[in-house]
C-alpha cells in the first residue's frame, strides 16, 4: 500500500475504502468544479472513474481550472485533466469489471480513469451504460444536460451527487430516486425579463437603463433594420393591455428612428442622435400628461446638448426610489449632485490613476464618450454596411456606447449612474467564477459520495455555501421527492430494442396493451393511453397514424425514451428507455418476464391536476419535429428557492446551478 492510500484506509477503515477503490463512479463534466473534483476523487483513493466532457479548454478557464495549462488550449478538457489527474496517484488502478478482491484492492496502486471528449447526450449513454456506474457526481453548467443526467439516472435507479457554483454561492446536493427530490422536483424560474414600456417609457432602476441602451437604442442605430419585429413587438403589448397612446407614441419614435439612423455617420449625426431620444423623446413623453398621473412615477428632464458640453448643466435629483445599488448611500443625500461641480479636477485626475473602469463617469463624460463611440461604430457601419453590429461586452465600442447611453438616461430620469466596471457586468450578465468555491463545493461532493458509497444517507445532507462571512456553510436534510414531479415519479422499464424494426404499433399493442397489461381500466373501458418522446406526442386515442412507423421513423432511438401516460390520470407514467438489443435476440425488443407494478398516482394530485400530467400537457403536436433549442435558457444562470428541512431558521435557502462557462475573468 502506498503511504498515502495508509492514510486514506486509516481514515475510512476498510470497509469505507474498499468501496472507494472498487466503485465506478461517473463525473460528467470537467470544467470548474470538474476539475477540483476530478483532483480530490484521486487524492482520496478512487480507483475507477470515467470522466465526460464535450468541452474544449479556452484561455479563460486557466485561472480556476489548474489541471489545464497554456499549452493545453483548444484540446480536450476531459482527456487533458485525466492525463494530468493520474499523476496524483500512478499506477494502474483496480482492474474495472474485475473481481477486485481485498488483498487486490490494498495492493493495486494507482487509479483507473477513463476519459471521453463527448457529449453525455450521446446515443451510447444509454440507461444500460449508466447503470454501469455506483454513483454519477454532476459537474455540469447548463440545465439541459443537468435535466438529461437526472432523469438518466432516475431511470436507471443510480445516486446522483448535482452541485454548482455562482459567484461566492454553491450547493451540493445527493439525489436517488424513491429516497429525495430529483433535479426536477424543484421549479426552475423563468429568467427575468421587463416589459415593453418600462424600458423604453418608464425606467426607473438602472438595468431598465443599461437594457435600453443594449437591446433597443444600439439595435436600433446600428443592428439590423427591424421595423416589422418592432411592430408586432408593439402591438402584442397593446393587447397585453399597455397604454394605447403610449404604444402609439413609441410607435411615432420608433419611425423617427429610421431617419437619425440614415444621417449618423454625418459629422454632426452623434449630436442628432443625442437630441432625438434624450430631448425631442423625452418632452414628447412629458407632454403626454396622464402618463405621468401614474402614482409613483417621476418625470424624466431633458438633456441639453450644449449646455452639458459647456460643463453648465444641472442633472435632476437621484430619486430614492431608483436608489438600491452600491451607490445609493451616496446619491441619497440631501443635496442633488451637480456633476460638473462635483468633479473638481483633481478628483477626476486621481480617481483616474486608480482603476480606470471604476471611475464614476460625470454627466460631461457620458456625453462626450457617447459622441466618441457614436463615431468609431457609425465608421464601422459605413466600412461594412451589410454587417450589422451586435452588442459585445468585450467590444469596447459596444461597451462605451451602451455606458454613456444608459447613463445619460438615468440623468434624465433621475435614476443613479453606473461605472463602465458596472455596466459591464450587467450588460453582460456576468457572474465571476471563483476558484475557491469550486474547491469547497469539490471537497463536498466527495464527503457525500462517500456517504453514499456507505450507504449512509443519515449523513448525507445537502450542503450550502453562501456569501455570509458568520455562517458560510449550511447543511440541510434531503427532502422527499415531489409527488407530481414529472421525471422522478415515473416508473422507467429499459427496452432494450431495434428501433429500426420495432413499430409503435407493436410497441402500443403487445409492450404497453400486453405486456404491462394496460388495457381496460376500473370500469371495464377501454383504457386511453398517450405515446410520447420527450414532448413529442406520437400517439393518442385519436391519433393512430404512427403506428405503422419504426420507432427510428419517429426519431426515437437509443438513448432517447418512450413515455406512456394513462389518460384518465389514474396511474403513474411508465417510460421505456431504450437500449441496445442484443444481437442474438430473435424479437426486435426484449422485455423481464414480469411487468412492474405502477403505482397510482396521489389522490389529490388527481383532483388537482387531472391528466395528462404537468410535464407534457399542452406541449403536445404532432411527431416528427425538431426538438426544441433551449441551448440560450439553459446557459443563463439558475436560481431557485428552495425550502430547508429541520425548522431552521434560515428560511430560504438559494439553490444555485452555475453557468461557469459564461463567465469571464475580471
Ligand atoms: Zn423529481
């Protein structure tokens, strides 16, 4: 035994560390906290792993991702942190599949890792392959591929360790089918968006500014022309019941948007630009008087161009309702903020010398850096008129004219201003990625994965890390699967089957009418049954004409699942995963001589939410279709609220799932 696999077994005892050596353990990711977990998992004495990852290394991983190194850039994160990972413990490792028998697993030096550059949505990764595995740690950053592990691993009944990181937030949590809630169990928000009118009418916080400036003034000046997204945009608005004058009235600013656009790379275009939405708009929407009746509103004071050049104008007050930032101690002060007077020189020339993006920007420097970008990006649409240009947080460009726009509205509406550091990091949605908590979070999902190996789940309870310097860490029991949870409380039969021979008829027919015997219900009818894939629908009582189709027609092969929900609501979904067949079989699918037996489904769920049950209902449309793209939703950040157990009283407790990728290094 080596020195260091002593002190392991010591620590563990042998039972702990027999386990240690000999599980199959799956980590699915290897970026932030993959790596520092992949490093602990060898450090400890884990003998057989398999790591997947589809990602390729980039410079921006090197400052948190420490088994990567210049020279690995464009290479394969999995492949290239295995290589480095298996120093930490040399030798062959245990013997996978192999008897692994105790003289063995103290002896065997070394750890097994097997690594693929690839996507865990792969037809291959099918529920046989996973259940291949004691346990699958997930190390992911977007919540598609983390839905597709958990109900992976819900169908083929293995524990799931799920963890992210956000900033100084992080969470571990331990998964197992029938025992917890699943990934699924808890609702994920909606990413926040703000209506219509509030960003182009009535900002009042200063993301309702930095919006506007990002996603409609700068489209407007210098993205694609689109008048007619624009419209329907604001008429869907109309019919959601915003004010008709107003939408009239942006209808009116949107046409004079047309006319700026064609004359901004005149010498004075930038100034004319500047008198169109920050004076003519704004004493447009003052005029309009029962919009500012609205309790709680306040009136936006226009801008004037030469007056603020010539370093005379006086910014309105910073309203105390707009005031919730960093800034807002300071801004909520007595006296209303004269810019030019509030930046003597040598202010400006120190805070200068400092970090250059953290300077506050006076109502003078908004506008000139508002002149100076309005040139160098109307240079850059005359250089290539048929490239339109996009928002870039890293374009500085892009930046400089989203920052002295958003600025200069919140002046006019009396809403605080931002620094370009600022701007940048909401513009950009960017959460910094900190290595320190990938490494907590990492240390945390091996101390559960090696209560789970134990057995123990007494112990296994879910881990949070929060920016609360008293008490960063907290730990809460699991919590019990939600009883109309949509993934966790299916019951799942892996079909191993030929997708090319096997027809849905068949499959409706002889596995779902025959075998798991779901043909008349309590009442002696005819039980209705739905088929779908995911949210396909591809059968239903009216609906037959799939029945002749291979299920391959259908699009469903290995790796993707074949749900079958009663349509009176009565009992619990069946989901078929498919799997290879082996190729002695004789039949195009293989199913144990003995059906399950599904459970009916709560009472009250019944009486609550009649079926088909939530995941499904009102997603239904005719097979084949494309799946859906929900890459852009999956890479925003998550964060749900979830509820504590123990009647502590911390009583809402952030889950965060991370977007490590997204973020950049500041
Ligand atoms: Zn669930």
């Amino acid at each position: 035994m080596s020195e260091r696999a002593t002190y392991a077994y010591g620590l563990l005892g042998p039972e702990a560390y027999r386990r240690v050596r000999t599980a199959k353990i799956l980590v699915v990711g290897a970026g932030g906290i993959g790596c520092e977990l992949l490093k602990n998992l060898v450090l400890v004495g884990f003998g057989n792993i398999q790591i997947i990852d589809l990602d390729t290394i980039d410079l921006s991983n090197l400052n948190r991702q420490f088994l990567f190194r210049k020279a690995d850039i464009k290479k394969s994160k999995a492949l290239v942190a295995a290589a480095f990972a298996k120093h930490f413990n040399p030798g062959p490792g245990p013997v996978p599949g192999g008897d692994n028998v105790e003289e063995d697993v103290l002896k065997i030096k070394g750890v097994h890792i097997d690594a693929r550059h690839g996507n865990i949505k792969e037809e291959e990764n099918d529920v046989q392959w996973m259940q291949g595995f004691d346990l699958v740690l997930s190390a992911l950053d977007n919540l598609d591929a983390r839905r597709h592990v958990n109900r992976l691993c819900c169908s083929a009944g293995v524990p799931l360790i799920e963890s992210g990181t956000q900033g100084y937030l992080g969470q571990v949590t331990p998964m197992q089918k029938g025992r917890t809630e699943c990934f699924d169990c808890m609702a994920k928000p909606v990413p926040k968006t703000f209506p219509v009118c509030t960003i182009r009418a009535t900002p009042s916080e200063p993301i309702h500014c930095i919006v506007w400036g990002k996603s409609y003034l700068f489209g407007k000046l210098f993205g694609e022309d689109d008048e007619d997204s624009d419209d329907t945009e604001l008429e869907k608005a109309k019919a959601d019941g915003e004010d008709a004058d107003e939408i009239d009235n942006l209808k009116k600013e949107a046409a004079a948007f047309r006319e700026v656009r064609q004359k901004i790379s005149e010498t004075d275009g930038a100034k004319r630009v500047f008198e169109k939405v920050f004076s003519d708009d704004i004493k447009r929407l003052l005029s309009m008087e029962d919009m500012w009746k609205v309790e709680g509103r306040v009136k936006p004071v226009p801008l004037d161009y030469e007056t603020i050049l010539a370093g005379n104008f006086t910014a309105p007050h910073v309203r105390v309702a707009a005031v919730n930032g960093t800034k807002a101690s300071k801004e909520n002060g007595a006296a209303p903020p004269k810019p030019e007077e509030s930046k003597a020189p040598a202010d400006v020339a120190r805070s200068a010398v400092g970090l250059k993006d953290q300077r506050e920007l006076s109502v003078k420097d908004n506008l000139e850096l508002f002149i100076d970008s309005c040139n160098r990006l109307s240079a850059r649409a005359v250089a290539h008129p048929n490239i339109p240009l996009s928002f870039d947080k890293d374009d500085d460009d892009t930046l400089d004219f989203v920052l002295a726009t958003a600025n200069l509205r919140a002046i006019a509406y009396g809403i605080p201003t931002k620094t370009r550091f600022e701007v940048k990091q909401m513009a950009g949605n960017i959460i910094p990625a900190i290595a320190t908590t990938n490494a907590i979070i990492a240390g945390f999902i091996v101390m559960r994965a090696i209560n789970i190996l134990n057995n123990d789940w007494t112990k296994c309870t879910n881990v949070f890390l929060k920016a609360d310097p008293a008490r960063p860490l907290r730990s809460y029991g699991t919590q019990p699967p939600e009883p109309s949870c949509g993934v966790c409380q299916d019951v799942y039969v892996p079909l191993p089957c030929d997708p090319s021979k096997l027809t849905l008829g068949t499959f409706v027919n002889e596995i779902v009418r025959g075998w798991l015997g779901w043909k008349t219900n309590d009442e002696g009818e005819d039980m209705e049954i739905s088929v779908y894939e995911d949210k396909r629908l591809l059968a239903d009582p009216d609906y037959e004409d799939n029945f002749e189709k291979p299920l391959e027609a259908l699009g469903v092969k290995r790796g993707k699942m074949l749900t079958v929900v009663d349509d009176d609501g009565v009992f619990a979904n069946v989901a078929f995963p498919l799997c290879k067949l082996p190729e002695t079989s004789e039949k195009p699918y293989q199913l144990p001589e003995k059906a399950p037996e599904v459970p009916k489904k709560p009472v009250q769920q019944k009486e609550t939410s009649p079926s088909p049950p939530p995941q499904i209902v009102g997603q239904k449309r005719p097979a084949p279709e494309d799946e859906q793209d929900d890459e852009t939703a999956s890479k925003r950040a998550k964060i749900m609220d979830g509820i504590p157990a123990g009647g502590n009283d911390q009583a809402n407790v952030q889950l965060v799932y991370d977007s490590d990728d997204d973020i950049e290094i500041l």
